[in-house]
C-alpha cells in the first residue's frame, strides 16, 4: 500500500513540475512587446468619484452642549409679622411686576395707623396750647409781671412738641408704610413656582423660608464651555459686538433655532477642563426654554475669506498622517499629504497639499496606489 501511495505521489509533482516548465518555456519565448500587451489587456481601471477643491469663504463655527439658566430669581418673604389671608395667583403662573401675590391681615397695621394720627391730634394741640402760653408770658414778662425762667419754660415746651408732632409724623408714615407690606407684590416679570406657605399661616418679618420663588424665563440665559484655544477668535467677536450664538433643543427638528448673544465671557479658564465658559441671552419669546434644559449650541468663530475646502469623504488617515489621492491628467492617480485646518457640515479646510482646482477622489480609495488608472464615474464633477 506505501509503495502504490508512494509511486502517485512522484508522478503527481513530475506533472506539476512539467506543466510549469511548459508554462515557463511558453511566456519566455514571447516578446517583451507583446507581456506589456497582455498585462494591459488585462488590467481593469479602478471605479472612483470625484470632488473638486474649491477656494472661497469658510466659517468656522464651534459646537457645543449648554444648560439654560435662570438670569434672575427672587424669593418672595414677608416684611411684617402676620397672618397670610390669601394668594391672589396660582403656582406656575406668570406674573409681572407690580402683581398682588398675597394679602396678609392688615387689622393690626390699621389699628398703629389710627394710634399714631390720634397722637398727631393730641400733639398738636398740646402744641397750640403751649404757643399761646409762650405767648402770654412773652406779654407779661416785658411789663415785668413774668420772669425770664418762665417765658424760656413755655418756650421749651412748644420745641418740644413740635418735635413729637414731627415724631408723630413719622410713625403714622411707618404705620402706614406697614399696612401696605401686607399687600405682598411681585418684584418682576416672572414665572412663579409652588407656594411655599399657604394662606392660614403665620409669617414673621423676612423669615428664612420663601413665601414662594419666582423665575425670570424672559428674557432668560444659556452657559457654555468652549476650548480655551477659542478664546482670541471670541474676545475679537464680542469687541465688534458680533458675536452671536445659534441654540436648537434636542427633539425638536422641526422648530426654528433660536438665536441669542453673549454678553459674558468668564475672567478665567478652567484649569481642569482647559475650557472657557460663556454666557448668552435670548428673548424666549414662546417660553420654550426652560431652566436646567439641555441645548445644543452653535457659534460662528471665524471667516476664513479664502479658504481650499473639499468634502470631508476625500481624506484617508495614513501611517504618516492625512493624505488624499489626486486625479491626474494621464487618469492615474498620486497620493499628496494634506493637514486638515476645520471641518464644518461636511466639508474640510485643508492648509496645504492641494491648490483651487485639483480633482480629488472621494470615493474608491481603497482600490487605489500611487500610479493606478482609475475610471471616474462623475466625469461632469
């Protein structure tokens, strides 16, 4: 059996080795002319697409996630100690300034009120009295029949109650002035939140706890964070009052962004992050921000007036950094290091490699090498 095995086993490698030889024997008699002929025939030109490089304007834009915040929020309290009687609004309402929020019971304020006119009137009149009796003892102590020590006495006295008059002043304006702390308004334009201490309660003079807390939604404040590297591109955008930042709520495709202003850019960098953090208003017109929300930001940095720019598809990562494949005139392609400067929707500003007018393939690559023919399939590009 070894032996059967052994003689198919020699006669199978002296076949191979005759039809290679015979092979052999057959491409070395032809002609080097006609090998380039055959290989020619047989070579099959690489299918690509191509992108022309394009020079123009170019914005750079940067993206980012920002929080909306509250720009201004009050905590209603109470000035005075009293009984809240009744909330004239219901939680979640919007308010303006000026907006009865809540009365508290106003009897006790009155009651000061009354006093302190009813000792204006005692006053006054003790004061009438003393000035007719200044009076007299002036009349009487020039003919000799009152001495000087009682015309001062009668004197002293009418100072004295001119100032509990001016006193008495003053306390009616304070009791009157406590009468409408019981009258609890709003001190802005706002959106109220759950009231904290309802009506039947009794508050004490700018207690710790909040009656209530309202939010400024209009207009209201979106914070962001961009790369400190940024930081000169924005600072000479706010300088010319340009820079503007455009706002879209996750979710929501179909709604119009929004577009606000910064008005604050933070006096220092975040060591930790390496970022710098913004601030832009916006009208909020339709309240359709909300605090605490998450948007997505968008902010026009820079122009790039004259910028070479192809589509983001032309450029391959190599060993030795960015490339793409140039289409040449002969229909081969070379390869030509590029160093991408921004991408933005799609396209790509690249500092160097190419020139206005190059074709580039964006499509293809991989069948490709320095020096194969390729066959554009978007001839018109």
């Amino acid at each position: 059996m070894s032996n059967k095995g052994g003689t198919k086993a020699v006669l199978g490698l002296a076949l191979i080795a005759a039809v290679m030889a015979a092979g052999y024997v057959v491409y070395s008699n032809r002609t080097p002319a006609g090998a380039e002929k055959v290989q020619m025939a047989t070579a099959v030109a690489a299918p690509v697409t191509v992108a022309s490089v394009v020079s123009g304007p170019f914005e750079v834009r940067g993206h980012t996630i920002g929080t909306v915040s509250i720009d201004a929020t009050v905590q209603v309290k109470s000035q005075v100690d009293g009984r809240i009687v009744e909330a004239l609004f219901s939680e979640g309402q919007m308010v303006h300034k000026g907006d009865l929020l809540f009365r508290l019971d106003p009897a006790l304020f009155e009651a000061q009120v009354k006093q302190a006119e009813a000792a204006l009137v005692r006053d006054q009149a003790n004061l009438a009295n003393a000035q007719a009796d200044l009076q007299r003892f002036t009349d009487l102590a020039k003919k000799g029949y009152a001495t000087a020590q009682q015309q001062e006495t009668a004197s002293a006295q009418t100072k004295v109650l001119s100032a509990a008059i001016v006193a008495d002043h003053a306390a009616i304006d304070i009791a009157k002035l406590q009468v409408s702390y019981t009258e609890i308004s709003s001190p802005l334009d706002g959106k109220t939140g759950k009231i904290l201490v309802p009506p039947g309660n009794l508050v004490k003079a700018n207690d710790t706890g909040a009656l209530v807390v309202i939010n400024q939604l209009q207009p209201i404040a979106v914070d962001f964070s961009l790369p400190q590297q940024d930081l000169p591109s924005l600072q000479k955008r706010m300088a010319r009052n340009k820079l503007l930042v455009t706002i879209t709520i996750p979710g929501d495709s179909n709604a119009t962004p929004l577009v606000g202003k910064v008005d604050f850019i933070n006096n220092a960098v975040d060591t930790a992050t390496g970022t710098i953090t913004l601030k832009a208003k916006f009208d909020n017109a339709d309240f359709k921000l909300v605090p605490g929300q998450l948007v997505n930001v968008d902010i026009l940095l820079q122009t790039i007036d004259e910028a070479l720019m192809m589509p983001r598809e032309a450029v391959n990562q190599g060993q030795n950094g960015q490339y793409v494949y140039l289409l040449m005139p002969d229909g081969t392609v070379s390869v030509a290091p590029v160093k991408v400067a921004y991408e933005e929707g799609g396209q790509v500003v690249v500092s160097d490699g190419v020139k206005a007018g190059d074709k580039v393939v964006t499509d293809g690559q991989l069948r490709l090498a320095p020096g194969v023919k390729v066959d554009v399939k978007n001839a018109g590009t």
